[in-house]
C-alpha cells in the first residue's frame, strides 16, 4: 500500500502546503475508498479573508485532487500560493475564541457556496473549545481513527448497529479470530482430502473458471458462517449418524445440489465431476471417517436454504450403503425438480 | 485497499495450489497435523504473497520463516528465492521497535496502577474508577488483543493498526473464500453427484470431458 500511495502523495504535497496539507493528503490516500468523506472529516475550514471564497474552492480542488488521484494538474497549480497563506493565517488567527465567532457567520455564507463546489461537512473548532495547534492535531488524529473504525464496522457483519469504540473493537476481534479458525478448520479439511486428490490438474481449470470461483464464494459465504461457529469441538467421535439424520441431510444435500447447479456453474461443475472420477471409490473410505463428524451441523442449520459442505460428503456414506438409499435419494431429487 | 482483489484470487490459488502439491510430496506418512500445518503455511504464504506489500504481509512472513518446522516445506515451495526471501524478510529493524514498544508498555501500566491506588486509597474499600478511565481501559485492553492478532501490529498505534486489521480481514475473507471453494472443488467431484446431474447439460460434460483427461 505504501507503495502505491508514493505517487499519489509527491504531486500534491509538491503543490499543497506542508503544515496542514500533507496531512490531510497522505491521510486521504491511505484511506483510499471514500476519499471525499475522509476529505470532509479531515479538513479544517478556512477562515474568512477577502479572497476567501477563491481560496476555498482552489483548497477544495487540490484536496479533491489528492482524494481523487486522477484530477486535471490545472487546478493544482492555481492553489499553491493561496493555501500557505491561508493555513498560517489559519493558525494564527486560531489562538484567540473571539474569532470563532466571526468565523462562524463568515462561515455560514461560504457553506452554502462550498455546497455547490463540492459535498462539504464542516469540522472546525466550536466555540468554547481550544484551538491551538495541538488540540487540533489531536482532533485530526482521532478523526482518522474514528474514520477507520466506520469502515472496519461496515466490513464487519453486525457491527454497524453497534455504537462506541469498545465494543465494536470487540467484534472486530471476534471476527478476525472466528476468520482464523476458519482458516485451520478449512487446511484440516484439506489435509485429510490431499493424500488422494491430485493437485497438479486442478489449477489450470481453475484458472480458467474463476470468474465461477468467484461467484461460487460469494453464494457459500452466507453457509460458511453457519457452519463454522460449530465446527470446533472435535467432532471426530460423531461418526455414528441416525437412519433419520441421514435422510433430513441427504435430502438437504439434493436441494443444495440442484441450487447450485441452478447458479449457472454448470461448467464448473461439470469438469469437477469429471476431474476425479478416478478417485472416487478409495477416497470415500477415508473422508467418510473425517466428513461423518460434520453431519450433526448440518441438523441445526434450519433457516438455511443452503447447506455448507457438512452436507455434501455424506452422499459418501449413500455409496458405502447398500443401493438403497441412493435410489430413494434419486426419487427425492425427481419429487423436487 | 487500493489492491482490488481479483488479481488476488489467480495469484492466491496458484500459490496455494503449489504449496499443496509440495506438501503432499514432503510428508507422505506423517501425520495429518503436520499435514494441516504445512497447508496452513502455504496458504498463509499465499495470501500475503496474493496481497502485495503491507506491513502484515512483511510481518507474516517473516514470522513464518522463522520458525524451524516450516523450513523445509518453505525451501519445497519457494524454490530457488528462499534464499533471497528469507534474506529480505528478516529485518532487524521490527526488534528496535520493540525494545522501545516494550519501555511504554510498563510504563503505562506503572501509572494505571498508581491512578487505581490513588482511587482506592481516596474512595475507601471499593475501587472507583472514573467512566472515562474505564472506557480507556476497555479500549487498550482490547486494543492490545487486536495488536496480537494481526501479524506485525505489536508494533503499530491506534489508526495505523486500524487500518492494517482492515487490510487482514479483507484478506482473511479473500482466503478463506478460496479455500472453501477449493474445498468445494475437490468434495463435489468425488462425491457420488455425477448420477443427479439433469441430463440438460450433458452434452456441455462431453466437452469438458475432453479437456479433463486432457490437464490430467
């Protein structure tokens, strides 16, 4: 990332101010994905002076274009010499409160005139509170931090509903720890399939479809959530599954089958099919000790249509059984077409 | 965040797809934890190789090249640049930063417990803590679980940890997504499935039939 943020940070503190400027730029390149928000929570307003309103909108374009990385080089070179004069007039005049006040009226006019250059929320110093340069290195500070963490709460699921710092920390800490078990709980899976599946194939097909990868991923994430909260007790005593279990998840195993093949990954699938078929009758003896255990989970996953991979192995004790099964399985399937 | 993730996706499964192969062909006999474990290297190996350069990654990989266990399967799965990767990955700058990291550490806690000895001594029996203080506590405790949860953010502050926890679980999404779609991958094949395909798109299985014996 630092790398990246490198050109995107030398045009415009050539150009900017160093004192206020280079903050706020680096600060809108690291955040990157709402540069305009974190524009507007960074930015301190200007203070009123006679060319105030040109200042503003040369202010507003050279942080838009340090958001945007992408802006005309024109509207860069016109700012340069208003902007340091404005962020030391700005820090001057910021030491005494009577000057909140007359910034505040002056402000009301540039508001509505910032408004229409671009989408602007004003932080600045309120009346009554400190304005010297620390407590506003300070308040920057803890904007950037409170910017992060809007973002951390929309990437984590349910944490938007919550509000303060504590707990929403929480469950960004749950999150990343829940996500890593997942990771071991996913190589353990794969370490007890390896010994058969041969590896070497399977990357050019998948290279070739992971635009269905993709696709693939995002319908099974709202399984793997399910699935996975109860996956860490070691299970590998459960193998003994109930005639009744077994059909409830052989039945939920079709309807899941028939889904996925509704969602157009036909070709995916198919050449799965096909990649291992010649491994089919000695690697079902050992996966069925290690997949039985997931059977108990897919039980508890009723308001789910879709049923995590718990589900699908046990179409391998169907083979192990007598026929059976496998046909009334087939005569579900048809029921459910 | 700039990074998107689809360039992620093709370099990450190759990756994984290599260290797997690796790991079958090391450690044939032994057990299914050391099996696990050289599959979680490699798949750690590959999101932060998928990733590009962030601290995480530099601290991730660093912290898995370090250990003695992992050597061997590193060697298999890098190949020839193990040399030159372990040479850019064991950088001793992260230890200075400790050192200084651990000096405020037990300063701050030096001064806590002082402020709960003042309180206590003040208020009586009951400890009376001010709610900003707990809020504070609340906050730093926590804030050091995510510091050893994300690699490399023992030595971060506040916004800058923030958003490298940002940068991991994005990237700890990406890769466990993979992988279960890998997962996927080698369930359903095996499975008995072929029976319950719809005869539809059979005729798109004899195309692909072709190019199946053909990779394998």
């Amino acid at each position: 990332m630092e790398d990246e943020i490198q050109p995107l940070l030398n045009p415009t503190t050539a150009s900017a101010s160093p004192s206020v400027a280079t903050s706020g730029a680096s600060f809108t390149a690291l955040l990157g994905l709402p540069p305009n928000r974190a524009v507007e929570l960074l930015h301190e307003p200007t203070f009123p002076s006679d060319p105030a309103l040109v200042d503003r909108a040369a202010r507003f374009s050279v942080f838009a274009a340090a958001a945007a990385a992408s802006s005309a080089p024109s509207p860069e070179v016109s700012p340069p010499p208003p902007p340091p004069e404005t962020a030391k007039k700005r820090k001057d005049g910021a030491s005494t409160n009577g000057k909140a006040k007359v910034k505040k009226g002056k402000h009301a006019e540039e508001d509505t005139d910032g408004e229409n250059k671009l989408p602007y929320v004003h932080v600045r110093a309120r009346r009554g509170q400190a304005t010297d340069s620390h407590s506003l290195a300070e308040r920057a500070r803890r904007e950037k931090i409170n910017a992060r963490m809007k973002l951390l709460q929309e990437l984590v699921p349910g944490c938007s509903k919550i509000s303060g710092t504590a707990l929403v920390l929480d469950e960004i800490i749950n999150h990343v720890q829940y996500l890593q078990r997942q990771v071991e709980y996913l190589s353990m899976r794969l370490a007890a399939v390896n010994p058969r599946i041969d590896f070497s194939g399977l990357d050019t097909f998948l290279s070739a479809t992971t635009m269905e990868c993709g696709r693939l991923t995002i319908g099974n994430a709202k399984v793997g959530t399910e699935l996975d909260q109860q996956q860490q007790q070691p299970v590998w005593s459960e193998v003994g599954v109930s005639d009744s279990d077994q059909m409830n998840s052989t039945t939920n195993s079709k309807r899941l089958q028939i889904q996925l093949q509704q969602n157009q990954l036909q070709q995916f699938w198919h050449v799965d099919f096909l990649n291992t078929q010649n491994h089919l009758q000695p690697s079902v003896w050992e996966r069925d000790t290690v997949m039985g255990s997931t059977a108990p989970h897919v039980q508890r996953e009723e308001q789910h249509s879709f049923v995590g991979p718990g589900a699908v192995p046990l179409l391998s004790f169907d083979r192990v059984n007598p026929v059976a099964p496998p046909i009334q399985s087939n005569q579900q399937l048809k029921m459910e077409l | 965040m700039h990074v998107t993730k689809e360039f992620k996706k093709k370099t990450f499964l190759k990756q994984l797809l290599l260290g797997l192969h690796v790991s079958n062909s090391i450690s044939n006999p032994i057990s299914i934890q050391q099996r696990k474990n050289s599959i979680k290297l490699s798949a750690d190996l590959a999101m932060a190789f998928a990733r590009g350069r962030t601290h995480w990654t530099h601290a991730l990989i660093t912290k898995l090249g370090q250990k003695e266990e992992n050597k061997s399967t590193l060697k298999g799965i890098l190949g020839r640049r193990y040399e030159i990767l372990m040479a850019r990955y064991s950088c001793p700058l992260l230890y200075q930063k400790v050192q200084r990291r651990k000096k405020s550490v037990t300063s701050y806690r030096f001064s806590y417990n002082a402020q709960k000895r003042r309180s206590s001594a003040l208020k009586g029996s009951c400890v009376r803590v001010s709610p900003s203080v707990v809020a504070r506590n609340l906050e730093n405790r926590r804030t050091k679980v995510l510091k050893r949860l994300v690699p490399g953010g023992e030595f971060l502050n506040g916004s800058s940890l923030l958003s490298e926890a940002l940068d991991y679980v994005i990237s700890l999404k990406a890769q466990v997504d993979m992988m279960k779609s890998l997962w996927r991958a080698t369930q359903v094949s095996s499975s008995s499935n072929v029976e319950l395909v719809p005869s539809a798109p059979l005729q798109k299985k004899d195309a692909s039939c072709t190019i199946a014996n053909s990779e394998e």
